[in-house]
C-alpha cells in the first residue's frame, strides 16, 4: 500500500556531457522534449509484470461533441490496466520530462492539513439486470481511499540553483509543466471514464447482450516527472502580513519521492454530481470540482507501480 514515503529517491551522479556536433544537438533536443522519456515510462509499465500497457498517446475529447460544439482535444500518453478477475484498475499516465530551466517541482501542503489523507477516484460499475431481463445498467460514481502521503494543492517549478544565475533571473519560477500536465491528465480521466460509460451503456443495452467485460473500472490519474518533488512546509502565522513574506528560516523544503496533487479543476472539465441534493447536505460538492492525481518522480515510478499493483484490492473494494 502507498504509505509514508521513504524519503527522496536516490540521485544519478552521471551527467550528459555538453553537445559537440549536430547530431548531439538533435539527441539534446529530442532529450528535452521528452520523448525517449515517454518511451522510458512505457517500458517500465511493460516490464512490472502486473500491469499492462493498452494504449499509448490515446486521443480523448471532454466534454464529448454535442452537434456543432465540440470539447477540449488532447492525446494521453499511457493508458495502462491491470484486472481482478472481473473488476479493473485503470492507470492513466502522463509524463513529463522536466523543464531544463526549472528542475524542482515545489508544491505546497493543504491548510489547514486533513485529520485523514483521502484520494478521491472515479469508478463506473455495470449492474446486471434482474432475470429474465438480459445486459446490464451502467453507474458512475467518485469515491474516496485513504493513503498516508502528503496532499498539496498548490505548485510552482523552480531552478536546481539560482546563486548560479545572473541577478535578474534569480527569483524566476514557473507553474507552466505542472499546469500542462494536470490539466492534461485530468481532461483524459475525464474524457475516458465518459467513454467507458458510453461503451458499457451500448453494450449492455445490445439484443442479445455481449459477456460484460467487467463488473468494476476504478481510474487512478498520475503524473511521472524526472524533476524533483518537493513539499514547502511552513506556517501562515509566520507570514508577515505587510509583506506578505516569510523569513527564510521559517520554510522548509522536504524532498519526496511521490504525493497527491489536488487538481482545481477548470469548469470545463467539472461534472455535476448525479444527486446534487445529495451531495450538497453531505458537503461533498468539492469532490467535484478537485481531482486527485498522484505525482511520482521518475527514479520510484517502477517502485510505485508496484505498491499499486499491491493495493490494487483496496482502489477496486
């Protein structure tokens, strides 16, 4: 199971040496952008023995074309399955090759901190119908597992060093690649937990019905990066309220080897609760408008596949 991490993962002292020639440029450039990286990712799915990789750059679409409007585009890098006998664990991943610029991934723990750390995931279920009727009906639904890793849900990138850079660029920072990378993972567990429905929907609907291909499909969304993940631990009380800064000794950098992103979801990418009565007297309209998406640093992600595949039970109960 995902518990406390261990601590940071080990580092690579091995560095790639300045390009000489045009071909070294080309590796170089390649290297940023992250393909070799994808292909890296989809090996390590392959090689887990547990998991299995079903699609790479799948095509997505969300919220789906209605008439003339269509939704927002994008492709996921890997769609990866893993099954318990008639239920299934559906792995969406993105991976992002870190930006040369902004090495760090620095992101900020909840306030004030959950009693209990809870990860919230969609699930679609096919329900059969009673005999003699054949088929099934289809129910979609978001449910929370609990896990003891950190929760932030605010992110920036920053440099490896800034004492290195010229004056004006050292207090540069971005949040461009973590924004990117959860708005995209986020629209395809979106798109394609819709799609399920629709697919189960048909299928269950169809004279004479097909065998159901499954019972349960719960769909965990994760980001792989190559940058570090740190957590920026402080308390507000220690921000001055007339700068709006905090001392340098009162913040502290920790470095971990995954945690969960609570993702603010854009109104495009929010789905109402079926019972909206329902869920506005047990105060979970929040749940609908976050996603949790795990973020795992490169050097653990085959470790990490692991721990999944471990508590797959309790994703899929």
């Amino acid at each position: 199971m995902l518990g406390s991490p261990p601590g940071p993962p080990e580092r690579s002292h091995e560095k790639i040496a300045m390009p000489s020639s045009e071909h070294d440029w080309t590796i170089r450039a390649i290297n940023i952008h992250g393909v070799f990286f994808e292909r890296w990712c989809q090996k390590a799915i392959a090689d887990s023995g547990t998991w299995s990789v079903r699609s790479t750059n799948y095509a997505v679409e969300f919220p789906p074309p209605n008439g003339p409007w269509r939704g927002r585009e994008s492709a996921l890098d890997i769609r990866a399955e893993l099954r318990r006998g008639d239920r299934l664990l559906t792995l969406l991943v993105e991976c992002k090759n870190h930006n040369p610029e902004f090495v760090n991934w620095v992101l900020f723990p909840k306030y004030p901190l959950p009693k209990e750390t809870t990860f919230a995931v969609s699930q679609v279920e096919n329900f059969p119908r009673e005999a003699p009727a054949q088929g099934w009906t289809v129910g979609a639904s978001l449910k929370t597992v609990g896990l003891t890793i950190p929760v932030a849900d605010e992110a920036r990138e920053t440099r490896g060093s800034y004492a290195a850079h010229q004056r004006g660029d050292r207090t540069k920072t971005s949040n461009a690649a973590i924004a990117e990378a959860a708005h995209q993972v986020a629209l395809a567990a979106q798109a394609i937990a819709q799609e399920e429905r629709g697919f189960g929907s048909t299928l269950g609907s169809a004279d004479p019905a097909p065998r159901m291909p499954w019972r349960k499909q719960v769909f965990l969304p994760m980001v792989v990066t190559s940058a570090r993940i740190f957590t920026c631990d402080f308390d507000p009380a220690d921000v001055d309220p007339s700068t709006g800064e905090i001392p340098y000794a009162k913040a502290t950098l920790n470095e971990w080897p995954y945690l969960v992103y609570e993702y603010a979801l854009p109104r495009h990418l929010q789905l109402a609760p079926t019972d909206v009565v329902y869920a506005l007297t047990r105060g979970s309209m929040e749940l609908f408008a976050r996603m949790h998406i795990l973020v795992v640093h490169s050097g653990k992600f085959a470790e990490v596949l692991g721990d999944i595949a471990g508590a797959a039970d309790h994703f899929l109960q």
